[in-house]
C-alpha cells in the first residue's frame, strides 16, 4: 500500500525544514526569502510495517511531498503562478493524509482555516497540525496558539521546532499511528 503526505502552509512556515527534518537529512531547500519552494518536492520516505498480523502483514510505502507556501502570511492573495497553484491543489487532492503546518510566529492564518475545513469534510482527509518554530515563542503563546486551534480547527496540534529537532520524534509517531488507523479501518 503507498501513503502519500502532502506537506502545507503558508509561506516560510518551515515547511521544507519539517520535511528535512523527518528525512534526518538535506531534502527541500531552505532559505528566509519567501516562495523558495515552488514546485512540490516528492521523495519517497520509506516502509513501515502497518498491521499487527505476523503472518502476511500489511505494510505502506510513505511519501511525502513538499509543497509550495499558499498564502504570504495574513494575506489573503495566493502567492503563485496558475501552474504552480494547480500542481499544488492536484498533489493536496491526491495525498492520503495532510501535515498543516502553522508558523508559531504567525499564528493561525484564517485561509489555511478555510482550507482544513475543506479538506477535512469535503475530502475527508486526515489532518495533522503542526505548529513550527515552537523555539521562538514562549509558553503563554504556544498555549494560547493551542486553545486557538483547539477551538478553530477541532484538533490537537503538535509543537515542534524543525531547526532543533524537537518534537519531530512525537511527529513522526502521530504519523505512523494515523496511517495504522487507516490501515485498521
């Protein structure tokens, strides 16, 4: 079974470092200038097994796939060409699961509510929220960021830094858990 893992946000929210970081390695490019990622960076991640059977098991085959920032922070203009938007829309519709990622800086841009939403009900996709650049801000922030996408989005996002490392471990186990879930159904 192939898995597919869209990887969205708005621009500079670190999508591309998330994806470097759950690689453990240099896969996106990564710059401070806004739109750096323009085509979607697809690499294929590796196999895990799925299903608790011994006996013929089921395993998936996960890729992921780095997509281009959707909005310039509050903005409410996107920020790429037709071509690239289109190709961006085609890899969100076909993915099998959803990384939104929130710039703990920014906070929750009300275009990538929107957009959950709809691939939440419309799509029925799984959705994962990550908040990035959790290093940056203190605690009364994240905690307000989290009561904010408790209520707006109905889900429990997951804190991470993508530069240190932390909680990309908690990331990568949410991950494996949603597609067991998934496979079980």
């Amino acid at each position: 079974m192939k898995f597919k893992i869209a990887i969205i946000g708005p621009e500079n929210a670190g999508k591309s470092s998330i994806m470097n970081a759950l690689f453990g390695k240099y896969i996106s490019l990564v710059s401070e200038v806004g739109g750096t990622t323009k085509m979607p960076v697809k690499r294929y991640w590796g196999k895990i097994k799925v299903s608790r059977l011994k006996e013929n098991p089921i395993f998936a085959e996960i890729m992921f796939s780095d997509l281009s920032g959707l909005y310039r922070g509050n903005n409410k203009e996107a920020v790429l060409s037709k071509k690239v938007l289109e190709e961006t829309y085609k890899e969100i519709e076909s993915s099998d699961m959803i990384i939104n990622v929130v710039d703990a800086t920014q906070g929750l841009i009300r275009n990538f509510e929107k957009l959950h939403h709809l691939l939440k009900f419309r799509y029925q996709k799984p959705i994962i929220v990550v908040v990035n650049k959790y290093d940056l801000i203190n605690d009364t922030i994240a905690e307000n960021l989290r009561n904010r996408i408790r209520e707006r989005l109905k889900a429990e996002p997951i804190f991470v830094s993508a530069k240190t490392g932390e909680n990309i471990d908690v990331l990568i186990e949410t991950i494996i858990n949603h597609i067991r879930k998934v496979v079980e159904c």
